[in-house]
C-alpha cells in the first residue's frame, strides 16, 4: 500500500515519463523534417523507451494498490538548431530526470517505503545509461563539427537502433 504522499510523487514522474516521450517524439519529427532518417530512427527508439519507463510506473503503481493519474502533457519543443543542439538538450534533459529520481528515492527512504526504493533502483541504474549515451552521442557531433561526410556516417550508425526488451 502506497502512502498518499508516495503516491502523488509516483505519479509525477510517470508524467514526467510520458512528457519525456513526448519530447522525444518531437525531436524524432524534427530529425525527419531535416532529411536525418537514422537520428530520427534513434529518437523514435528514445520515446518507445521512455513509453516502457512511463509503463513501468503505471504497472508498479496499479500493483500497490495505488491510483494512476494522468495529467497533461506539456506541448514540446519542436525546433532546433541543429544535431548538435538536439543532443544538448537532451543531456541537459535526462540529467533533469536523473535528479527527479534521486529525489524520489530519497523521499522513498524518508517514508520507509523499501519497495518503492526497491522499484526505483532500476531507473538509478537507467539514468546513468541514459546520461551516458546521450554524453556519447553529443561528444561524436563536436568532433563532427561541420563535417556533412561525418554526420551522414554518424545518420547511418544510429539509425540501427533498435528497442531492447528490458526497456519496455
Ligand atoms: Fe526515462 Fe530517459 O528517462
């Protein structure tokens, strides 16, 4: 049994989750807006991602005899300046979520909800990942620099993402 006020935080980050998608999405039109066929492939496997975290929230809150409650999704962003500045924010944007879940693992702790903080472990494990690919990914596009040659190289190697069955 979930506290109300455990309940209400699960409940802002599985819409946190389905915002996170959303952006993702965004980002996935933009790429194809921009001829980039293999990064907007990447960012459409990003938001099935963070589809299956948002899931993960919904099931674990249902399984705890808690409440799901969605809210509204916040229009995204929708224009860049580029590759370069899509994977910024992007960064800049699981880092946001990173913090989010430290945050709920403390207050998961503070309540003496053990399987709360049990459940959140895998996303503590995620989030490093997450900041990690994203940290990679940018780092490969300041090499590039203005290198037309390198970012159709780079277009073609992202674009063989696929979703993994744990992410879901
Ligand atoms: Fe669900 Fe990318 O964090």
């Amino acid at each position: 049994m979930l506290s109300p006020a455990i309940e209400q935080k699960l409940n802002d980050h599985l819409n946190l989750e389905f915002a996170s998608a959303h952006l993702y999405l965004s980002m996935s039109a933009y790429f194809e807006s921009q001829n980039l066929s293999g990064l907007a492939r990447w960012m459409f496997v990003q938001y099935q991602e963070e589809i299956g975290h948002t899931m993960k929230f919904f099931k674990f809150i249902n399984d705890r005899d808690g409440r799901v409650e969605l809210s509204d999704v916040p229009k995204p962003e929708h224009q860049w300046e580029g590759p370069l500045d899509v994977f910024k924010s992007t960064l800049s944007h699981e880092r946001m979520i990173s913090n989010a879940i430290n945050g709920l693992v403390r207050s998961a702790l503070e309540a003496n909800d053990y399987a709360t903080h049990s459940f959140l472990q895998w996303f503590v494990n995620e989030q490093v990942e997450e900041e990690a690919t994203a940290a990679g990914i940018l780092g490969k596009l300041e090499l590039l620099g203005d290198s037309r040659q390198g970012l159709y190289l780079l277009d073609q190697e992202l674009g063989q993402r696929s979703v993994t069955a744990e992410e879901t």
